[in-house]
C-alpha cells in the first residue's frame, strides 16, 4: 500500500504521516504545489528524526503522479464520499489518496472515480472533519490489518 498526499497545506500534518509511513513502510507521495516547503522546521519536527526511513516521493502535478504511478487501483478518501472505508477489501498495490486539509479532493476526480471514493464515517454532525494525519492512520491500518500486516 502506499499513502498519496495531493496539495497538502499543514506541515505538521505531513510530518506526522511521514512518521506513521516510516513506521508502517508505506511510501509516502507528495503531489505538488505543497503548502510549505521540504525543508519546513515544523514538517522536520513533526516528523522527528524518522526523515531517512520514509520512502518519499514528489510529483510536480496530479498528472506526473499519473505518469509515473504504478498503481492497480487508487482509492480516494473524502468526506464528500458515500461508502465506508470499511467496505474496501484492501490489496497490496492500492494507493490511498488524501486531500489537502482546507478543501479535500476536488470535486471533479471524485464525480470520476465515486465507485473507488470512500469515507471515514462520523456519528458528531457538528464536526466537519477529521485531522488528515488522523484520517490517514485510521485507513492505513484498516488495510494493514486486512492484508495482515497490523
């Protein structure tokens, strides 16, 4: 498996999952323009000294990550979504796709890809969303787990 990032904003959110991805050996895609910089302090911090243990990717455009992408199936992860990401039966090579913390995907690749558009359900209604890092961890090791690897 592996986590995509598209336009991520917050470096400490990034931080966070690089840690989570070097913790898990997932690799890690960045898909550029990036809300900070590599090299942020607080993209470091966040990720503390796990840095040389991620396996870190960055693409220039959704396209090049398109290009160069040897994924069987990509998965998209929103709030907009209907389905569970409890009812994906999860496979080695997929790539779990995030949006960045303001917006979330946008609209226009969920509307293309709905049958592969999945959500984390909330119960609270006066919460508009989860923390990304958050969002990430809980459907990286759903399917860790189910692959047998949690």
């Amino acid at each position: 498996m592996q986590v995509v990032l598209f336009q991520p904003e917050i470096p400490p959110n990034t931080g966070s999952i690089a840690r989570l991805c070097a913790a898990t050996l997932t690799p890690l895609h960045l898909i550029e323009p990036l809300g900070f910089k590599i090299d942020d302090k607080h993209l470091k911090r966040a990720g503390l000294d796990y840095w040389k243990f991620v396996d870190l990717r960055v693409h220039k455009s959704w396209d090049d990550f398109i290009r160069k992408s040897t994924a069987k199936r990509l998965l998209y992860i929103s709030k907009r979504a209907v389905k569970s990401y409890t009812s994906v039966h999860y496979e080695e090579n997929d790539y779990l796709v995030f949006g960045p913390e303001t917006q979330g995907l946008p609209q226009q690749l969920l509307d293309e890809n709905s049958a592969h558009s999945f959500c984390i359900p909330m119960a609270g209604h006066g919460v508009r969303s989860l923390n990304l890092s958050n969002a990430v961890s809980i459907v990286l090791y759903e399917g860790l787990r189910q692959l047998g690897r949690a």
